[in-house]
C-alpha cells in the first residue's frame, strides 16, 4: 500500500509531468515558488526522495554530480559534453527489450532507466583542435 503523498510531492509531481524536461531541485523550488506555493528547498529535497523511492519520478546524474528530476513518463536518453555541459536528447532506445526481460527474468518491478553517452560535442573537439 502507497503512503499518501504530501501537498509537497503533489505539488512536485504535477511541476514534472508538466515540464518537458528534467529540472534540478533549486529549480523545482524556485519554480514552486514563482507559482506562489512556497516549499522549503529541505521539503523539496524530502520530497524528491520519497517521490523517488516511490518510482514516481526519475533521477539522471550530470558529470558535475547534479542531479535532474523528471517524470517517469519522459523516456528521454541522452548524450552529454563533458566540457561544455550540453546534454541532447534523443529518442531510440536501444534498452527497452532489454528492461522487459530483466524484469522477468529476476522478478524484478523497474520503475524507469536512463542511458546517458558522455563525449565531446562537435564545438567542443573544434575548440580542442585549435
């Protein structure tokens, strides 16, 4: 049986499944606030955990160590700079066949994955070259 959620985690939830792309948790909090539901970042943070634990939202980690928040419903993958920070999207998945027989196989309840390449981009090896 699922806890009931807190106003906070509604809150939250409704702010991913509404956004198109993943947002940090200063983020979701200054965006919660500018809608005038004011949160704590501490909230927020509790928040996220629980909605994680929950398989209620995604978590992908950039190369810097932050962390994006997004809704479960996003399959989005993507490749990433590691020098400029720029992450690009995109929307074959090679893993989904793969995620099906793993959850039979061991049994296993998968609420989401990632896949995420990090590289250059093309400005960055252009800049490196010179």
């Amino acid at each position: 049986m699922k806890a009931k959620r807190t106003r906070s985690q509604e809150r939250i939830l409704q702010l991913l499944e509404t956004n198109e792309r993943s947002l940090s948790a200063q983020q979701i909090y200054l965006e919660l606030r500018n809608r005038n539901q004011h949160t704590g970042l501490a909230t927020v943070y509790r928040a996220l955990e629980a909605l994680k634990q929950e398989g209620c939202l995604q978590v992908r980690t950039l190369a810097n160590g932050e962390s994006l928040y997004g809704s479960v419903h996003q399959d989005q993958h993507h490749i990433t700079c590691l020098r400029c920070g720029e992450s690009i999207p995109f929307d074959s998945c090679p893993v989904h066949q793969l995620e099906t027989e793993l959850q039979a196989s061991h049994n296993f309840k998968i609420y989401y994955h990632t896949l995420e390449f990090f590289g250059l981009c093309n400005q960055c090896q252009l800049a490196e070259s010179h």
